[in-house]
C-alpha cells in the first residue's frame, strides 16, 4: 500500500481565499491577558473583502480577547480530518450587532457567504441585535503554505 506524501503548496492571497472560503470549520487561536493562547473550535467564512469572519457573542473569551489583543491565528480546516489546513496569521476587529446598519449589513455578508440567502432578512437582523452578537473579522497578514497530513516523501 503506498504512503502518502505530506504536502505544502505555498500560496497567494487570492488563491489561499479560494481555498478558505468552501471550509466553514475552523480554530481561532487569540491570546488571554497573561499571554498564553486560547483556542477556540468556531464556523466562518470570508467576507466581501477577504477577512475571515466568526459569529460569537461579546462576552466570550474569543471575542474578549480579540478585542484587547487583535493579534490572532485561525486554523482553517477541511471536513474530512485527513484533509488539507493552513494556519492564518492576521489581526482582528469586533463588531457588535447593535452597533447599527452598517455592523448589521456585515452580518448579512456572513450569512450569505457561508449559507446563502435567508428567507427573511429583516427576521435575521432583528435576531441578530436581540442575541446580542458580535462578528469577529480578521484580515489576514501571513499565512503558512496549505499543507496536508502524510509522510516525508523519503519514507513514501
């Protein structure tokens, strides 16, 4: 049975973005006040403007820490656990649903990346100030290579 070969395909933003946005399972990796990482198993998408985004609540240590420490890492992954991943380095910013139109209009950006259209808009909006949510956003400044699992190709 022949081994399969770990792989690393370095990449160019667009193309790193084309490979993110069909993979909705990711880990946001922030940084809590002492320093040491907090990860968090989350769903996102990419935005309009090629931020990765998370839906979370404001007061979730995500979120929290986000805000005081906009450094962060996401780990987007594939369905299939033997799949390909690539680790994304960028900094973040917090919108919360009840800071008006404009935060609300990037909460229908996220819906409609990921899911597609809702058959009420308005009802979504409205259930999206009433939960209280906040929209991570993270731009991205570096990433690794997309890579898979496997073994060095001197042992394949």
């Amino acid at each position: 049975m022949a081994r399969k070969v770990a792989s690393n395909t370095k990449v160019e933003r667009e193309e790193l973005l084309e490979f993110i946005r069909p993979r909705h399972r990711m880990v946001l990796i922030t940084r809590r006040s002492d320093g040491t990482p907090q990860a968090s198993p989350v769903t996102g998408g990419v935005d309009d403007s090629g931020r990765i985004v998370i839906s979370s609540y404001p007061e979730r240590a995500k979120t929290r820490n986000a805000r005081l420490r906009p450094e962060v890492s996401v780990l987007v992954l594939s369905d299939d656990w033997d799949g390909a991943w690539v680790q994304v380095d960028g900094h973040a910013d917090v919108l919360e649903a009840a800071d008006g139109p404009s935060a609300l209009d990037a909460f229908v950006e996220y819906f409609r990346n990921i899911s597609g259209e809702h058959p009420d808009w308005a009802q979504y909006r409205e259930a999206m100030v009433t939960q209280g949510k906040a929209l991570v956003r993270v731009t991205p400044d570096r990433w690794g290579p997309i890579a898979t699992g496997g073994f060095p190709a001197r042992l394949a």
